[in-house]
C-alpha cells in the first residue's frame, strides 16, 4: 500500500535535516514541493535526485489529483515544504486530508518546526499555547487582530515577516499593553540567532534601536494575560470587549 510522507526539512541549518528524512526522500517515486527551485537546492546538497513536482496555495487541488493517481499506482510519494515542517503556515493541509480520504496511509517524518524552536528556548511559558500565524498585513486589521487576542490565557505564537516586525510590535504595545511579556526569535538555527524578551515595549526599543535586529526570520510570542479568578472579565478584557462592540 503506497504512502505519502510528511517531511520536515530544515528552517536554516542543514545538519538539521534527519537520517530518515535523508533515506525517505531518496526513496520515494516522487517529491511535492511547494517551489522546486528551492527545493533543488536541498536536495542537490544532499545529493538527492528524487523527481519533483510543484504543490503550492495555487495549485493544490489539481495537483492532489496527480498525486492520488500516483498513490493508486503503488508509488510513494514525500511532501516537503520550502521549510521546516509543511502544512504549518505551509501549504498541504488539502492534500494530506484528500489523501486520506481516498484511503491511503500518511506518515509524518517530524523534524524542524519554527515555532517549536522559538517555544523550547525563549522561556516563555510553553505549558498551554495558541499558534496564531501569521498576523494580518494591514495595520488596521492586524490592531483588531491582537485585540481579539488580548485576554487570552495561553502564550501566543505568531510568524512575522521583517518587512513588518517593528510595525507589528507597536501594535502589539498598543494592544496587549507596554507591561505585557513578550519575546522575538530571530533567525533560528542560523548564524545571527537571537532572542530577545522583555515587556512589549522594552523589545520594540531593543528593534528599534538595532537594524540588524529587523532582519531575517522571526517568530513572536506574547505572554497569556494573567488567570482571573474572581470576575468573569479582567479589566483589559472589559476595555476590548468594549472596544469590540463599538466597531459592529
Ligand atoms: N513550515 C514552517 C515551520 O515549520 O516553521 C514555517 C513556514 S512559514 C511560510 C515561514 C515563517 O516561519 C517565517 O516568516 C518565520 O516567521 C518563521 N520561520 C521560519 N524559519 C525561521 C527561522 N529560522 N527563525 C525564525 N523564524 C523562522
């Protein structure tokens, strides 16, 4: 019975890559990756010749079609994404649930996962968390977006691009307050790797202040508001909920 495998690649730094990934991606008929050019690189360094297809947003569904031909063939097919591990803010999401539904086995090769990376070493509390994504791009919409978030419990998670990171940071200020805890990892895995946590306004000055901070790969994380016992809303929720219900 043919399989498709879900293979985590790495997000920066080659040795990362694992042994099984190694032996599964040389083995199968045929590699779904969301750009083949990058890919290529990858897979040229690990000597690989593995035929690709592409799989990406735009043409999953009709690529699914293939693929599940192919499984019906007996051949094996890996999915992979430019980084770390596909379907997490990567695509694959339709193809692993089609695949399924079509009866075939998926098996997941864990490995690289930036947000993971981020969790097990900024300190921030990492017992309950929510994986946001990545915020919306516009301003507007990216304030109401951390607004909705803002009384939540669990530590927040998102990927930001460095195009936006000191906007996204001011907005975070704006809505979960300048006291809230929050922490950035930047460049994970790489040469410049950095962290840095503080109150949300002490990390914007640090960014701010260091262009080479803006650079790269981030993930952001924000601190759960603090667990109220006693109300049903905390002060900080009143004033979004209120703020909430003036914009319907
Ligand atoms: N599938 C990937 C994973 O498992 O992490 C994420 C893909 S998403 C399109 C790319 C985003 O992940 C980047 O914009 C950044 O926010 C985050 N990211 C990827 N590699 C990273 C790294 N080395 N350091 C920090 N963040 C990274």
């Amino acid at each position: 019975e043919a399989v498709l495998y879900v293979v985590a690649t790495p997000i920066g730094n080659l040795e990362d890559m694992t042994p099984r990934a190694l032996r599964v991606l040389e083995s199968v008929a045929l590699i779904a990756a969301e750009d083949t050019r990058h890919s290529g690189r990858l897979l040229s360094h690990f000597n690989i010749k593995t035929p690709m297809i592409a799989v990406h947003d735009h043409n999953e569904r009709q690529q699914q079609q293939k693929i599940i031909e192919k499984l019906q063939r007996g051949d094996d097919i890996a999915l992979i994404s430019d980084a770390g591990t596909p379907l997490i803010s990567d695509p694959g999401f339709v193809l692993v649930r089609e695949v399924r539904s079509a009866g075939f086995r998926v098996v997941p090769l864990p490995g690289c996962c930036a947000l993971i990376a981020a969790l097990c070493a900024s300190g921030v509390p990492s017992d309950r968390f929510a994986f946001e994504g990545f915020p919306p791009a516009k301003s507007q919409q990216r304030v109401n977006f951390y607004t909705a978030l803002a009384a939540e419990n669990r530590t927040l998670m998102f990927y930001e691009s460095p195009h936006r990171i000191i906007d996204s940071l001011k907005d975070i200020v704006t809505a979960f307050g300048a006291d809230r805890p929050i922490a950035i990892a930047r460049e994970l895995t790489k040469t410049f790797e950095t962290f840095i946590s503080g109150a949300a306004a002490e990390v914007l000055a640090k960014v701010e202040a260091d262009p080479n901070q803006r650079k790269g790969e981030f993930v952001l994380m924000i601190e759960g508001a603090p667990q109220q016992d006693d109300s049903l809303l905390d002060p900080r929720s009143s004033e979004v909920l209120d703020i909430l219900l003036e914009e319907l």
